[in-house]
DNA sequence: CGATTCCTTGAAGGTTGTCAACGTTGGTGG
DNA sequence: CCACCAACGTTGACAACCTTCAAGGAATCG
C-alpha cells in the first residue's frame, strides 16, 4: 500500500531500462543546425546525449513556431510515435548527440514493459507540463513576462539536471528562434532584452545568460506589464 | 512484420480494455461550471461520457488561461497522473457526465496491461498535437487567424466523433472564455467575430456556431493579416 | 578578408488591450 | 406576471504593445 514509494520504485526502473536501451544504440553525432530526416531519422525516438535541440512547425504564412526545447538528457519523439507522419521537425540548436530506436519497431515493445511504459508516460507528463507552462505564458504574459520564464525555465531545467550550479548558462538560441519560441519578433526580443539589462534584472549577451537578479525575474514571470500599477 | 496492423489491433484492443474499465466506475453528473475537486476528484483520471469541459490555470495576475477543451469521449488527467499536485484545474463547460478511476492506484495496473499502455501513450499524443496546433496558432497568428483555427479544430474533432454531421455545432464558451482560451480579450473577440459575421464566413451566436464558408475559413486559419497582401 | 548571418536601432503604423458604458438575456422571487 | 438581478454580450475612444521595414554595425566562418 506504500503507493508513492512503489511508483517512485517502477520510475527509476523504467529509467534504467530505457537507458539501457539507448546506450545500445550507436550514437550519432549532428552539427548545429541540422534536422533530423533521411532513412537514419524518420519514425524514431531519440535519447539527446548532449547539445540543444527544438521542435518547429512552419506555418503556411512563411512563420515558424518553436514548439518546444530539448535539452541534454531529454527523450524527444515518443508523443509522434504512434503517429506515422510528424508534421513537426526536429532541429539541432548546437552540435549534439542523438541515439535513436527505431519507434514503429520498438513502440509496442517498449510498452510492453511495463516500468518502461510508466516512465515513458511520466515523460509525456513532464513535456506536456512544459508546454502549459509555455502557453499559459504566451497567452497572458507581455513580452518581459515571456522572456523571464523562458529564461528561468532553462535555468531551472539545466539545475535539476546538474549541468550548472550558478545562475549562469549558455543559451545557443538566436534572438530569431527566441522569438519564434515566444511568439514575439526578433526586434522586440532584443529591445526587452536590452531594458532587462539596463535594469541589472538579467544579462543576456553572445549566447550567455547571466541572471542578476532572481528575485525580480521571477517576479516578472508572474505578472503582466500594467498601464497603472494596481 | 506487418507492424502497422499490429499497432493497430493493440490500439484497439487498448481502447477497449480501457473503456470497460471507465464503465465500471460509477459515473458522476456535474453541472455546468463546475470544478473538479474534493475527495471524489483528486489525482483521477476520468473519461467524460458526456459535456464540454477544460483545463484551466490561473496566474498571479489574475489572468487566467484555457489549455485545452475536452469534448464528448475524450480522457482527461493521464498527464497529471504521475505528479501529485496538480497546478492545473478542470471545469466543467456544460453539465457532464464523467467516470473517474483513483490515478496513483491504477495507473501502476493500467502500465502493466501492455494494449492499454500503447493507448495511453497514443492518448498523450493527441494531446500533444492538439495543444502544438493550439501553440502554434498563438504564436503565429493573428485574432482572425487564431479564432478560425479553433473554430475549425472543434468542428473537425466533433465531425470525427461523429457528434455532429453538417458544419453547425453548440459551442458553449463564452467570449471571455474563448479569449482566455486563445491569449486575447473578450473584447476584441466579439470585434472579431462580427466581422466573420459580416463577411459571411462563420455565425457565431448565442453559443451556436455555423460555417458558412468552409473554405475561406481554412485559409483565414493559414494566414496572418498582413498589412499589405504578399 | 569577403560573405553571410546575427545583432542593433529608429520611425511609423497596426493590432490588440483597457476602460467605461449600455444593451441583452435568463433566472428568481414577489 | 412583472420587477429585479447577475452574467454575458456589444460598442466606442484611446493608449500601449508590438510589428514592420529599413539600414547599418558586429561577429563568425570559410
């Protein structure tokens, strides 16, 4: 009856397991910029060893939408597994690290683990979680609003995983693909950019994001620029 | 070898199996704007026989946005069912009727049926793309653009249930709703929507919709105002 | 060191938010 | 049956945020 413990138990299992998994395939090594197709890319479910990547849709209108970040460590694909054809691509943000299974192949296999099938969900769980974050950022937020958690959700991601310590990080996004990512221009980007600055809130310059002020950042992730303060 | 049959059949067969789950639970009315809390509510998953309802979040400037709609059939909560607090809340849009099954109890059972696992992870999926399209949307396009998307994907996901046959369905938002759900106001909603009145594209009244013109809709739901035409 | 990409900045205009007021609707109770 | 109330819809004026466009500067890479 000790439900929590035995969930947590059948996590790390399932984690384990699939990571055993990757680590046989052979890995392969993409530059920057680069998408995944071709033959080695098409239906699969990566493991991204190192380096950044993204999900974008291009719309008709000649816009592109980044969907969603991947950082090292993070599985990418399993929610367009079941699905044969991906509307969405895949895009390096740095040189990285992918080891891919094939899904169609390994899908019914996979679930048919059951810890692995219970991690595999806690993972479409943790990017679903993600992406409200985004929209419910989108949706309500000004620009400041969305560049502060934008900014605090790598700084938080990248901390869990142990990959930094202090408040500092690269972030290998242009201010195009940040505003691709936020639903704003690249112009307006690096106008909020430059008031955040100047306001010694959060420095972000050459692809490094030095945080200042934590407090206030995450401050403005909360609220909403107001023509009056209330 | 013949995989994409077998995933289907599992699918299925997952679907079922799941189904017959929900319907020996015993089914709850709500009515019409009601939370799902309290006892009988924490940490489930639910399968809504029937009503509208929506995943809400509320932010500490008193915004509040709309992820996603569930309508008729759809299964809601799998992706909080891992985490133990949920940040999001459920209400209802209309009186529904929904069967829950404790989440943390089942879920450990549910993975280990390998179909229902297959399609709990197929589940996640939609999920995901729906609220991709919904990001994307947000992000991309303009009032117009985005209020055609939605009335659009509604339209399509009822069609696919066959809930509905001709392009007319009950729509029970209302304008504040549907700008909380698409990051604008119910003003400017309303602005809006007279204009599609007007230019005889869709009739939204009274919580009624009805396509007039499918086709000039489509490409509303593609394209951005420009200020000048390309 | 040439070329490409990225960053930076300004001016002008458009889309959308804010606010306030009023109209409409549906439900409730006298 | 009618008066009342609350929630929702409607509309206009104005301001704010953001985009667009354009151009020049900086940085990176072969």
């Amino acid at each position: 009856m000790n439900d929590p413990v035995r969930l947590r138990d059948e996590l790390v299992l399932g984690r384990r397991r699939l990571r055993t998994i990757f680590s046989s395939a052979s890995p392969r090594l993409l530059e920057a910029g680069e998408l995944f197709v071709g033959a080695d890319f098409s239906n699969r479910i990566y493991y991204l060893r190192a380096g950044w990547a993204c999900q974008i849709r291009d719309l008709a209108n000649s816009r592109r939408a980044i969907l969603d970040v991947y950082l090292p460590g993070d599985v990418i694909g399993i929610d367009t597994a079941v699905r044969a054809r991906p509307l969405e691509h895949i895009l390096t943000l740095t040189p990285a690290i992918v080891a891919g299974i094939l899904a169609e192949d390994a899908l019914i296999e996979l679930m048919a683990d059951p810890p692995i099938a219970l991690y595999i969900t806690c993972l479409l769980g943790q990017r679903q979680r993600r992406m409200d974050r985004l929209l419910a950022a989108i949706s309500c937020l000004d620009a400041r609003g969305r560049l502060a958690i934008m900014l605090l959700d790598f700084y938080k991601r990248l901390r869990r995983r142990k990959l930094i310590s202090a408040p500092i990080y690269n972030l290998p996004l242009t201010q195009v693909q940040i505003g691709n990512y936020l639903g704003l221009t690249a112009a307006h980007i690096n106008r909020v950019l430059r008031s955040l600055r100047s306001e010694q809130i959060v420095n972000v310059e050459k692809h490094s994001v030095i945080i200042l002020n934590l407090e206030r950042l995450a401050i403005l992730a909360q609220k909403r620029a107001a023509t009056r303060p209330l």
